[in-house]
C-alpha cells in the first residue's frame, strides 16, 4: 500500500479522488439547510433560490505562470483566493454569495495533500459565508494547475447594484484601503523582508471578499454604482464612468493608503500611489452615492454604520464629472492630470 | 495597422478581446427575452428565473492534451463540444438549460480566428437550445487552451430526474445509438479513411445534447433514474444501480450500434461491443421506467412519441436487478458476464 502523503492524482481515480475531496470538503459540500436540494454526486446540483429573488453568476479562471506562482501560495492560499475573487464579483452587485463549482486542472504527478490543500482553502472561505461547494470538475492538466471557480448568488431585484448606477455629481467612496496586495505581490517579487509585510502578503494571497460590507451598503439605500476593485482604482472609477456615461475626478490626498503600505513602498523603492491607483487586486469595494447639500452628512453616517457592522472604514475619494470630462486625478498641490486606464492587462502583463 | 487575421491575442487588451467576442455572439449574448437582466460587461450576471422552478448547475473543463487535440478539433468544433457536453448535464437531469458562462484560456500567441472560431462554435450550439451567453473570462494560459463551461438550467421541483431514482425490475432504455464517438476517436486516431466516417467523426466532436429528447421523456412521467452517457453504458449503469442501490443487467443483443459503428470497428479492428459499453463520450440518455405487466407497451408508446417528436430512437437495453447481483452482461448465447467499470478514468488515461 503506498503511503498517503506520497499518493498522486493519477494513482487514484476521478471518482474517488471526488468523494475523498467531500469529506474533506466536510459540511461545505454537505449544504444542509443551505438551499442545496442535490450538490455533488449526480451529472448537475439541483438548488433552491429565495422565492422572487434574481440569480447572480459569475466565474473566474486563475492560470498557473500568469494569475499565480507556487513559490509564493500554499494551496490552502489558492484555494482561498480562487473562491474570494468571486466571492468580491458578486458582493460588487451588492448580493449575498450562495453556491459554488470548482473546476481544478492539476498534472498528473500531483501529491493528494496538494489537491486536498486547495479544497481545504475554499472551504475555510466558502463556509465564513454560509456558501456552499455543489459541483465541480477535477481533471488533469499537463502544463500546469487551472482552477476555476463559478460562484452563484442571489438578491431581490431592488437590491442589485451596477456599475451604471453613477450620476452626476455624486460622490465616490472606497472600502478599506488600497495598495495592500500589489504591495504583498513585490514583497514576493524582490524578495526582501520589510517590517510589517504580514499585513500586505496576506491581502495579495488571502484577499477578504466585502461580502458583509455589501450588505451593510445596500441596506444603506444610498449605493448608486458598485464595483470591486480587482484592477486598481483607476481603471475601476473608468469602468463605472464610462457605463454610466460620466467622467470622474480622483483626489490623490484621500486615496486610504496603509502605513504599512507606504513604508514597504518606500523601502522597496515603489510608489504606493501607483500600487493604488493601478496595482489592482485589492478586492475592495468602489460605489457612489449621491452628492448635494446631505452628501456629507450622509457618507458620514455610512461609514459609521459600516465601521460599527464590520469594522471596515469607509472613505470619500472623489466625484463623478459629466461625461466628456474623462477620468482626473487631482494631485495634492491642486493640480489635475488625466488618469489613463493602466490597470493590470492580462494579456499584455502587468 | 496589422492585418486582424494575424493578430494575437496578446496584441489586444482583455477588454476590448471580450467587446470583440460580444459581437462574434449576436444574439446569443444579447438574451432580450431570455431571462437575462445584465449579461456580459458587469461583476457578475443578473438572471430571471421561472418562478418556483429549481435551479441546476453544472460545469467541465477541457483541457488540450488531455481531452481534445487541435489536429482533430476546429475552433468551431471545440467551442461546440465544450459547450454540449454541459448542456448534456443539464438534459441528464430532465431540465432545461438556459444560460453559460464560458472561462477560456489561451497561449497568448493564440491567433484572433481561433478564439472567434471558438465562441461561434459555441454560440451556434447555444442558438439552437435557447441558451444565452451571460459571462466569463477570458485570459492567457501558458501551456495550452483550456475551456471550462458553466451551464445553469431550471425546473419544476417534480420533474428532476436523479440518478438514484431507479426501483428494482424497471426496465433499462437508451437514446439514440452507441460507440459513434469512440468510432469517430479511433478514425482520428488509426489516422485511416473508413467509409461513412462523417457520421462518428461528427457524434465525436460536434455531439448533439439529447434536450429536447429529455424534455419528451419527462414529459411522460415515466422516468426514473436518468443518466447521459459520457463513460460509456457499462459505467453509467453502474452509477444508476449504485445511486439507487440496485444491480444491473445489460443484453448485448439489444444495444443499439449502428452499421458505419460496426463497419469501422471491423475496418479497423476494434470491437463495436467494447465502443459502447466503455467508450465514452456518446452523450445519449439512459433511463430507467417502471417494469412489470404495463412495460412492454409503455416502452414502445414512449419510443414511439419520442421518435415522431425528435426523430431518436429509444431501445429497451437491460433491467434493474437487487442489490448485490452486481452489473451483468447478457451474452447473446445466454450466458452472463459480470461488467467491471471499465470506463474512460480521466487521470489514469483510456
């Protein structure tokens, strides 16, 4: 009998390596009382939504050599990430995550730990969200390790946000803070050791989705465009202002950039308004609301609630301009330059 | 300005690849009338389900090297394929299909006509079954393409058919005919030009989804357990006999294979018998109905309506024995074999 740990995927068959990865999948993949009628185990899940609700999908393909580098993630971390980039895709319509499928390409001399390892990883996210694994497809794949993750969700009509919903005028605010996982990719990157890089490695590896901080948002009534910020705050305030058919202006002192984040920057040699602005990854949330005389007062009160929910703050960082205006970025000396869409290509690389 | 049909898909952005890709859909991304309140170019879709109908999932990732090779396979035909197999999931459970979400990878040296080439493919067979294109992604993939479709259908809680739903003495039907793709494989393989060839080149790459053949077979209320036929029929009648804890036994004498199958096979020195019980891939219905006095002529009803209604046969093939009598064969000389699963295992290879 071979020893466990040294099993590879192809000494095992699909089906199986399907039903060793359910129990380690544990209660994630059971679904109990989690709208699961039928999850793992026949050709399709069978699910139950909320009664008058709208269905959410969306999905992601993570690619080995372009999206990620085993030098850099344990599995668990993939595992993590590959769920919580979705996870942000659907709390940026302002919904609530429901079910997951996984698709896991792997080579054939995989070790089961490594296998178990990514499964283990979204589990770990997918059950702080009451979301559940039902389906998926576990393949080898010659070249390299491919995950992707479809992830479906829900909301009542009323209560979905999109990146049109800008006017003009209104007020653009971010969660969080920014440059945190371009900052933890260069650490990796130029392998130094900087103070305090825990902080900044953990948001590029184990991004945490704003699911909860969506919720607490859209009960507010006051969210116009919603978007995640998985390209960086340039290119996502373009995304909302060309679909809403505005402009913006950015200003450049109330960009939330971490101390921690600054001091990498500045010890690696980088600009940590740049990581910001383009470095893309943060998975923090983008929306506007609405300006005029109680805009203030409102933003105020928002953040308050939503540091008290969650523990998140919440920050102004510009305006939607009419259309024509392009996107600005207005510089802390009062100067304005257009901001061109830089975000991360993944095409042409970063 | 370079020519476009040279141009790779690293000398265009992500945003405007997908833009691109949007239009090469036509209407099967646009989804007036199909439930879609926002499709493609938001976080994620917004879906209208029929209300109080369940909702089903299902997805599979085709890897190059592993489950097609670009020697066999247009673009077109890939695209296709890919998107069939899930729509076949989807028909395995008695429902109806509605939307997909498609994540392709590509080597960044991919050229603009291959990937067109692919969501066309898709987009044909998307066009025939009303099915709408709501998301995906699109990036590079080092070592080679990969697809993974997603496939969300709906249905009345009622008329969802399980694995698991076979009773002791039902009787064991097919749809269509078997061996084809395994026959259309060896053509490829063999590298030979048997006569009639098109047919199982064709039910090899480009399988026809049995939807509709589903929806007629739900209708009757007959249906037990419900499978599609991607491991061959030896294996899928292991699966319904172990989901409902039953045996099985399967009469060669009644499996459907056609003549060009049969002709191949001898061309090329393979036996049909194995094609069908273990080759995989042929994407028909098997299904189980109520056995006993009424049987015979319900069967031949059923076949019936179902050939006038979409011009596929269906043929009687075995019946559900007790637990623990195994899956059988029935030799055509009346002796009985005992059938290991011996179908194609997707780590350990063919």
């Amino acid at each position: 009998m071979m020893r466990e740990k040294k099993m590879q995927i192809r000494d095992i068959g699909e089906f199986p390596l399907i039903e060793r990865l359910a129990e380690t999948l544990g209660h994630a993949a059971r679904g109990a009382g989690y709208g699961v009628i039928c999850g793992i185990g026949d050709d399709a899940a069978v699910l139950q939504m909320t009664p008058g609700y709208r269905l959410l999908a969306t999905c992601d393909m993570l690619v080995e050599g372009v999206h990620f580098d085993w030098n850099y993630f344990t599995p668990q971390q993939l595992g993590w990430k590959a769920l919580a980039v979705n996870l942000s895709d659907i709390a940026a319509m302002g919904a609530r995550p429901r079910w997951a499928l996984v698709s896991l390409g792997l080579p054939p001399d995989t070790l089961l730990p490594r296998v178990e390892g990514v499964y283990h990883g979204i589990s770990q996210l997918a059950d702080r969200f009451g979301v559940t694994l039902v389906g998926g497809d576990t393949t080898s794949s010659p070249a390299g390790t491919v995950i992707n993750i479809t992830v479906l969700g829900e909301a009542p009509r009323s209560r979905i946000a999109y990146r049109s919903g800008a006017r003009e005028g209104d007020w653009l605010l971010v969660t969080g803070e920014l440059g945190g996982s371009a900052a933890g990719l260069a650490c990796f990157q130029e392998g130094g050791e900087p103070v305090g890089e825990e902080e900044v490695t953990r948001a590029y590896l184990t991004p945490w989705p704003r699911v909860r901080e969506a919720a607490v948002l859209m009960n507010s009534g006051l969210v116009g465009a919603l978007n995640d910020i998985s390209d960086g705050l340039a290119s996502e305030t373009a995304e909302i202002a060309s679909a809403s058919g505005l402009g913006a202006v950015i200003m450049e002192e109330r960009i939330p950039i971490s101390s921690s984040v600054r001091r990498i920057a500045g010890h690696l040699g980088y600009d940590p308004l740049r990581w910001a602005l383009f470095g893309g990854e943060d998975f923090e949330l983008l929306l506007t609301i609405p300006g005029g005389k109680g805009a203030p007062l409102q933003a105020r009160r928002l953040a308050r609630s939503l540091k008290k929910a969650t523990g998140t703050p919440l920050t102004i960082v510009g305006r939607m301009l009419p259309a024509g205006e392009g996107i600005k970025l207005e510089k802390k000396d009062g100067t304005v330059q257009e901001l061109s869409e830089r975000g991360y290509n993944h095409f042409r690389g970063s």
